[in-house]
C-alpha cells in the first residue's frame, strides 16, 4: 500500500507506524463488542454493557480534542508515545478487571489513549508528509479501518471461543507496547512548539460536560430523561464552542464554528454526516439479526460493507488532483445523501443483498469525499492552528457519532425497539427510526456545497 503511494523510504516506515496507531483504535470497539457476552458471563454487568461503550466513547473524544494542544506542548514524538502508554495502561485494566466498575475504568482510560493516538496520528499526517500526499495518505489510511471491520469480528471469536477473553486486551497490551518503542524511534523529536499547548481549563470541563451528558442520552432507559440529557450535551458543546471562540487559549480551531471558512464548513460535514449515519452501525445489525434470521457474524459483517465501501472509495480517488477535489466532495456528499436514504428503505423492508448494497454504496460516498474535505479544513486553518484543525477531523466524527447514537437510541425507545426489534413494527418505524437523521445528511450536503464553492 505505501508502495501504491510511492512514499519515500524514509517515510514509508512512519506511514507504517500510523496505520498501527489507527489499527488499536478501529480494531478495539469491534473486538470488544464481540467478546463483551464473554465478559459479562465471568464479571457480570449485562445490564451495563451501553457504560462500557459510552466510557469509551467520552474518553476518546475528550482526549481527541486535547491531542492537538498535547502535541504542541509536548512535542509530537513525546505526545504520541505517552498517549500509547496510557492506552496499554487502559488495556492492562481491562485484562485484570475482577469486576465490571473496574472494566469500565479500562474501557475510559482505553479510550483517553486510543482517541488522542488517533488524532496524532491525523497530525502526523499533516506534518510528515506534503499536502499533495494527504488524500493519497488518508484513503490508504481508511484501508486500516476496512481491515478493523474485517479482522475485529474474527479476532474477538477466537479469543471469545477459546474462554480466554482477557488474552484480547493483554494481545492489545504487547501491540501498544510496540507502537509506544517505534514511536520512539521513528518520529523526530519537536521542540519547536514546546510550551504555547496549555489545555484551556473552561473548554475541556465543558466538552466533558456535553459529552457525557449526551453519552448518557444513549444509555438511559426513559425516553424524557434521554431527551433532558440529550438537549443538556448540546448545549454544554455549544457553550464550548463559544468560549473557545473568544479566548486566545483554544481548544480547538478558532473557525470551528465559522461556517463562513473552509474549516467550519469541513468540520460540520464530517459531523453531520457521521451523526446522520451512525444509526445504521448501532441498530442495522439487529434489524438484519431479526428479519433475516441472520447470525451475528453475518449481520456484523453485512453492517461492516459501510467501511467496506468507504475503503474501496478512498482507495479508488486518492490520486486525484487538488485542482478537481471539488467533484470527489460533491459527489460524495451527495452518494451519502442517496445512500442514507437507501439503507434506511433495506433495513426497514429491503432484502439482505439489498441491505449489503446499500451500506456498501453509503460507505462509499464517504471514501469519496473525506479526505479531500478533511484536507481543505485543515489547509485553512492558520498555520500556527493546524495541528488542533488536524486533531479536530477525528474528533468532529467521534462526536457526530455520539450524537447521532443517543439520538437513535432514544427513538429507538420511543419507537418500540427499546429491548430488542418487534418484527410488526420494523416495516413502518424502523422506516422512521433511520429517516428521522436524513436532515443531517442533507446538513452535510450543504456545508459540502459551500465548501466547494470557496
């Protein structure tokens, strides 16, 4: 694959090294999900199963948002392979967890580690490699999370089968261990930065404060108290947003919000969309389960054809010039307008191959148009801000999804699919349950437009 780019020598092993760092996060929520009735079996806590989730969730978005003003306080080298270290940490107290409070402690510091991995991993991109290589980089890249949806499932059967589901997070140990050593080695050292990465108090308590009031939205069984929860998370983000407009100390982007740039309008595509489609990861397997009498394995990997696609895409368009990313952009934007409209007919009333096909042809309008948005948003940043706009691509779509999953699991409930899914009702609500986020898609069509028009 990094022949495929024709990478330099000297930087083909960093591409390597970032692949793994983005492998220990897209590998780690399929795995776990897979050994999950495992864990419960031998430490209890069936009925918490949504905390283990929602505390990875939050732990990976709050530190994706610190992991731009980490890496300049820190360096980038030093970032990254302390980051690891914390996620090898998490993962070592999932292995040893006696019980389920204890896993969940795991599973939020696992998160900490894998979100700011990730997202230096995106700042790595924008600083080892010249811009014209990003598209290329980012669609080779979205390969490592078609692998994840592929090898995740497996992985996690072999350990689930083998009665030894804590040899998953130990195997997750030894691989952080080896990202953390080559990080050491392979990435120079930064000095240059040093010390203007202070993390701005107010925004941090304020993105946790949203994020785990609309992580809960997710979880909670009253469809009232998710609704209160819910409009509590957003309104604690946008109070983020607002103060971090108006201080010199930012967590993010100064144009974050600004849908008059290039970096606003990047930043709410990728969010809007994933909130508009994520619907389909957290109940598509479920409806495909029980209307087609399907296994989980295969139901898991019918869901995984929206990375699937996403990956042939990216792969497909990466070496397309900067002058004409403009079409990749709007035609994807519009493929996932079209998709999410299709998946939402297949899940509901469609066969299994029509179910395939459409997830397969939403994931592509993603490989389509993200890299290519994600290189403008970043691009426009001013230069001293363009590690946090890097950080800020994955975090933007960490929070679309926490988004998008509390507003479907709270309609969900209003809907009658709140323990499990009602054959009678799938035809008809489970239409409405997957329509209900197609506004958002037509949101990210919009901000796509205008970007393109800059």
């Amino acid at each position: 694959m990094a022949a495929g780019l024709k990478i330099d020598k000297d930087l083909a092993p960093r591409f390597a090294l970032l692949c793994l760092g983005i492998w220990l996060n897209a590998a780690d929520t399929l795995v776990t999900a897979t050994i999950m009735p495992s864990v419960a079996r031998e430490i209890g806590g069936y009925q918490y199963f949504g905390w283990s989730v929602a505390a990875y969730l939050t732990g990976s978005i709050v530190a994706g948002a610190c992991s731009g003003k980490l890496s300049m306080a820190l360096g980038l080298r030093t970032a990254t392979a302390l980051t690891g270290l914390v996620y090898a940490i998490g993962c070592a107290m999932s292995a040893l967890a006696p019980e389920f409070v204890t896993f969940i402690v795991g599973r939020l510091i696992q998160g900490l580690g894998a979100g700011a991995v990730v997202a230096l991993c995106y700042v790595a991109i924008t600083a080892l490699f010249p811009e014209h290589l990003w598209p290329k980089v980012y669609g080779a890249v979205a390969g490592i999370w078609g692998a994840a949806t592929l090898l995740g499932p497996l992985l996690g059967g072999l350990f689930a089968e083998a009665h030894f589901w804590r040899g998953t997070f130990w195997f997750f140990v030894v691989q952080a261990v080896i990202f953390v050593g080559a990080v050491m080695v392979m990435l120079p050292s930064d000095h240059t930065d040093r010390g203007r990465g202070r993390i701005p108090t107010l925004q941090l308590i304020l993105l946790v404060i949203g994020v785990s009031l609309i992580g809960g939205a997710g979880i909670v069984a009253s469809p009232r108290l998710s609704a209160v929860l819910a409009l509590g998370g957003v309104i604690g983000m946008a109070a983020m947003l607002a103060a971090n407009a108006r201080t010199q100390d930012r967590l993010l982007p100064r144009t974050v919000a600004d849908l008059r740039t290039a970096t606003g309008l990047g930043l709410l595509h990728i969010f809007a969309c994933e909130a508009a489609i994520i619907g389909f990861t957290v109940y598509g397997a479920a409806f495909i389960q029980a209307r087609h009498g399907a296994s989980p394995l295969t139901a898991g990997y019918v869901t995984g054809a929206i990375a699937a696609g996403w990956t042939l895409a990216a792969l497909a368009v990466g070496n397309t010039p900067a002058e004409k990313d403009h079409r990749m952009i709007r035609l994807g934007a519009a493929v996932i307008v079209l998709g999410a409209l299709a998946s939402a007919w297949a899940t509901a009333r469609g066969t299994l191959v029509e179910n395939g096909l459409a997830f397969l042809f939403l994931g592509s309008g993603f490989g389509l148009a993200h890299a290519f948005v994600a290189r403008r948003a970043i691009a426009a940043a001013p230069a001293d801000e363009q590690g946090m706009a890097a950080s800020a691509v994955p975090t933007a779509l960490l929070i679309g999804g926490a988004v998008g999953s509390a507003g479907a699991g709270a309609l969900a409930n209003v809907l009658g699919f709140g323990h499990g899914i009602d054959l009678a009702l799938a035809p008809v609500n489970g239409l409405m349950l997957f329509g209900a986020f197609l506004p958002l898609a037509l949101v990210g069509f919009g901000a796509a437009w205008r970007l393109t028009r800059r």
